[in-house]
C-alpha cells in the first residue's frame, strides 16, 4: 500500500512537472525565479539627458515622486559606463555621486531599479561600436571584451544598491552591435555574428557583474532586431545564443552564466497589442523552456507607442497610444504570468531624439511633454496609466512654464 501511495504522488508530481518543464528533467523553481507581479508597471528612464544639459540635478526628485504617484514600481535606469567611469576600472566620483542619490530617491519610493548600459570603453571616442569577433589570444576583440567585463565589474562594485543590471540593449538590433564604420558605410555583422558577440558579452558582462556584487542578478540586453516584433527574428536570434551556449564553445554551457533573467521588447508599432502578440511572446518564451527545461522569469524592459504618429481624438477620448499601453498591461496580467515588469518607453517626451533619426515620432514616446524645450505637463497616456497602475498625486511637478526654444528642430 505503501509503494502505491508514493507511486501516486510520483505521478502527480511529475504530471504537474510536465506542465512546466517536462518530466524527464524536473528542477525545483527557484525562490528568486517567483514573478513579483507588484511591479508590472515601469518605465524606462533617461532623466539625465536634460539633467545635464541644465545643471540642474535636483529635478530626478520631481521625476521619481512623479514615477510615484503614477504607480509605477520598476525603473529601468539608463547607467552608461561612459558616464559613470573614467575608465574600466576607474569611477567618475562627481556622476556617481549623483547617481547614488537618484538611486536612493528610487528606494524611498519603492521603485525597482534596472541599471542598464549600452555604452562602452573601445579604445576610441566612440563608445557604441564592437570590434569584429577575434577570440586569439591579444587581439583587439579580446581586448575590448576584458574591458567591458571590468567595467561591468566596476558598476556592480560602486553600485550595490542595484541587484539588477542588463548586459547591453538590443543586442540583435544593427542600431547597438556593428562595426566601427557602420555609421559611414553602413557595414553589418550577420545574425551569426552578432549573436556570436552577443554569447561574449553577456558572458563576460554577468561574469564581471557577479565578480563586483555576487548578490547581483543579470538580465539578457532586451532583443529587438528593429524590423518589427512579428516577423521571427528575436525568436531565430534566441535560439542562436541558447545553441551557442550549449555548444561547448564558450566558456560554460549553463545559461544562468550569460542570464539570470531573460528581456526582449515587444513593440508592435501599427497594430494594437492582442492574442497575436500575446502569441509571439509566448513562443519567445518557450524557447527558454525547452532549453532550461526551467521557467525563467522575463522583464519586457521596451515598450510603447509614439503619439505623434496618431491624431488626438477630438472627442477627447483616449489616444490609441494610450488604449493600446493599456490592453499590453492587461494583456500581460491576464496571460503572461511569466513577465515581472514591462516598462514604457519613456517617462518624458525628448526634442533631442530628434537627432536620432530626423524623425518626429521618436520625439514623442514620453509619459509627459519634454521638461526641457516644452511644458513638461502630463499627456493623456500619464492620466490614464496612473489610474490603471493604482497610483496617485499630483502630476504636474515636471511643468515648465518657460520653455526654452528648441534647437532640434
């Protein structure tokens, strides 16, 4: 009778099991892997590119009182290495200093800090390229790959306030892995070369990160390959890095190596977020499972629509940029119970965005009108999510009522 009890619970366990990862290689899911579903809502935040342009650093206590009274409980906070370090190994004592204190400022009002940097040291002024692939021993490859693990390893050190740091941005997107000349000729690395750097960096980025602050974990640099979210090319690039981990070609073959965490950006720029969508994320996602055979929790650290590129309803009714965040939100809630937090980009409208592309959509991703070179007063997606994520208070402690006249357009 015995023996047929535990027979019964075996099959039990392994029947609930084989729902999550297979019976054959059952794993006990980690305290660390449970999805805090308290902090869906987010946002992405680059505060400091009108911070520094006015002097003025005081303003990141208006933006994080802001972050709260919207209800928002995760940040994923652009930490360049360029800014914060003067080399791999050196601090920027006067910039860490005023990162110390905005980290500080997130903590008093519970909000969850992503540090994320896509910026780093190549030897040259420009900090965004990486060089061709050249694993021999004193290559220029190789040297460069030491150096960003150091200075993954000096953020973590200066930083332990910060448990959560992603390798990198958009590591499938040509816009952040090219070679040096991308910007004068064009040049590309194929999906194979980029995915082959891409093993590195997130190998030698977590390495240095758990070598600054072993209590640390690591996000994947959210994949987006800039062509769209339908069309296949995060999911072929996943597979790519999960194949060559398991390859035996780099240094480990376990993927918690490279990722505590996986992140990709789901955006889905002309048409509203539904069961499709859902569907995609969910394949990305079961790419993890099937090799983990685990659930890998997943931060969605990119997402939102411009408001520029739709007229507002002259009814007053809500932007489709704004239903649309909505439905992604309760999408999210309902069906992707893998997802910890999804944050939109970004929390203020940017006139030097701009730049970027001499395009006017990109100026306009923002929860409120740029501080800066407009009134910086809350748009109808600040209104509406702030009502959606619980929050409350007032909205309006970023306005501006002298705006400066903008140089970017």
């Amino acid at each position: 009778m015995k023996k047929l009890t535990r027979l019964i619970i075996t099959v039990m366990l392994c029947v609930f099991t084989l729902s999550v990862v297979g019976c054959d290689k059952q794993e006990i899911k980690k305290d660390d892997d449970v999805v805090d579903s308290s902090r869906l809502y987010g946002v992405c935040y680059l505060g400091l590119e009108w911070e520094v342009e006015t002097k003025d650093f005081s303003v990141y206590e208006k933006s994080f009182e802001l972050m709260k009274n919207m209800g928002i409980k995760s940040c994923r906070n652009w930490m360049h290495a360029n800014w914060l370090l003067d080399s791999p190994t050196e601090i920027n004592e006067e910039n860490c200093e005023i990162m110390h204190r905005m980290l500080a400022t997130a903590k008093k009002y519970d909000i969850q800090i992503i540090g994320m940097s896509h910026n780093w040291f190549t030897g040259t002024m420009s900090y965004m390229f990486v060089p061709q692939r050249d694993m021999s021993e004193g290559s220029y490859y190789v040297k460069w790959l030491l150096n960003y693990d150091k200075s993954w390893e000096t953020l973590a050190k200066e930083f332990p306030e910060v448990t959560l740091w992603e390798i990198g941005n958009e590591l499938n997107n040509d816009d952040f892995i090219h070679p040096e000349t991308f910007n004068s000729d064009g040049l590309t690395y194929s999906l194979r070369q980029k995915s082959q750097i891409a093993t590195d960096m997130l190998y030698y980025g977590s390495r240095g990160v758990k070598r600054g602050n072993p209590q640390a974990k690591t996000i994947m640099g959210g994949l987006s390959n800039g062509q769209g979210f339908y069309n296949g090319k995060d999911a072929s690039f996943l597979n790519e890095l999960y194949l060559n981990i398991k390859s035996g070609d780099w240094p480990s073959t376990d993927p918690d190596k490279y990722f505590d965490y996986l992140a990709w950006h789901p955006y889905s720029l002309t048409s509203e977020p539904n069961d499709k969508w859902v569907e995609v994320n969910n394949e990305l996602y079961a790419i993890s499972q099937k090799y983990e055979q685990r659930n890998k929790k997943v931060y969605l650290t990119e997402f939102g629509y411009p408001s520029t590129i739709y007229k507002n309803n002259i009814n007053g009714e809500l932007d489709k940029n704004t239903d649309w965040i909505l439905k992604a939100y309760s999408l999210i809630a309902e069906k992707m119970p893998y997802v910890e937090s999804m944050h939109c980009f970004r929390m203020f409208n940017s006139s030097k965005a701009y730049s970027w592309g001499n395009n006017i959509s990109l100026t306009s991703y923002g929860f409120f009108n740029d501080p800066l070179y407009s009134d910086g007063d809350a748009k109808s997606i600040a209104i509406a999510f702030q009502k959606q994520a619980g929050g409350s208070g007032p909205l309006d402690l970023a306005y501006n009522s002298n705006p400066k006249p903008d140089p970017y357009r």
